[in-house]
C-alpha cells in the first residue's frame, strides 16, 4: 500500500465509519488470515506466538516472520487488535448491564408480590390475630426487599447465597403465608 492510499484510507476511515478489524481494502486473504490468528491471541500478542500457533515447522516460521513483520506494519496489526479488543469489551459490558436490568426486574416483580401476598394476609386476618409490631415488622421487611431490589440500598447485610443472616428477634413469617 502505497503513501497515498494509505493517506485515503485513513481520510476515509474517518467520513466513513467501519471496524478497523475487518478485513481492510488491499488487504490479501493471506494477510487477513494472518491477522487473525495475531488478533485471536488477545493480551500475549506477539507475531512470533502468532506464527507458532500455526506453523510447527522451524524454518517456515522463521520465512513467515519477515512477512507477517511487514503486514504487521502494513496494515497496522496492533492498534486493530487494541480497537478490536475494545469492541469486544463493550459488547460483554452490555450484556452484563442487559444482565442485571433484567434481575433486577425479575426481583422488583418478586417483591411486588410479597407485598401482594401480605396484603391478601393482612386482609384475612383479624386485628385480634395481629401481635404488637407484627404489621410493622411485615411492612418494614417488605420494603427493605424492595429498595435492595430497585438498588436503593446495598445487601452487605447478605450472606454469599443471596439470604439474610438470621438476627435474634427478627420476624419470620414463612408459616404464617402456608396454604395461601
């Protein structure tokens, strides 16, 4: 590629958005190839590692080296790696943001019907039936599932499974709700 055509091709890679990774124009399949096996290392490039992924025999290594060298050069093989491995980074980034929006709707959802459930309970029952504080702790634990599900609050109070450590006087109501 000659001075000139590089000189466009960075003047259009400017105007004209395109992934640097992909296969460039001028670019021989061979080169391409070569690319990717280069880009495909991830952090431990080196075009030498390059070329023994794929060449065991000594002295065709050491002929591909200077080649792969002056494509590296070329068609500048490491910073399309770094933009790619940018790419990449930003995809997983995301999924994972995809990932923890969709939790925490599940458990907004889950929280919603807690609080379904203990309203239905609290409308069955009789005020005779209620113990001092029962309906506040109730109302109290329902909001506090609430708030850590919207993110309002932060679980260091949570134990690795995802449960609450058991606290002396704290409110179980689990059998109370069997059989609704």
């Amino acid at each position: 590629m000659t001075d000139n055509e590089k000189t466009i091709e960075e003047a259009r890679a400017g105007i004209l958005p395109y992934e640097s990774w992909e296969h460039l124009k001028g670019e021989s399949a061979a080169a391409f190839s070569a690319f990717c096996t280069f880009r495909d290392l991830k952090t431990d490039r080196s075009i030498i590692k390059a070329i023994e992924s794929v060449e065991k025999n000594e002295v065709v290594r050491a002929k591909r080296y200077h080649v792969w060298r002056n494509w590296a050069c070329e068609y500048r093989w490491s910073e399309r790696a770094t933009d790619y491995d940018r790419y990449i980074e930003q995809l997983k980034q995301t999924e994972h943001r995809k990932t923890i929006e969709a939790q925490g709707e599940k458990h907004r959802m889950v929280t919603g019907k807690m609080l379904d459930v203990v309203l239905k309970k609290l409308e069955t029952m009789s005020p005779a039936d209620l113990g001092n504080g029962t309906v506040a702790e109730w109302v109290q634990t329902a909001i506090k599932a609430e708030q850590i599900a919207a993110g309002l609050i932060q679980t260091s109070g949570l134990s690795p499974n995802g449960k609450t450590d058991p606290k002396q006087g704290e409110l179980n109501f689990v059998s109370d709700f069997q059989g609704l």
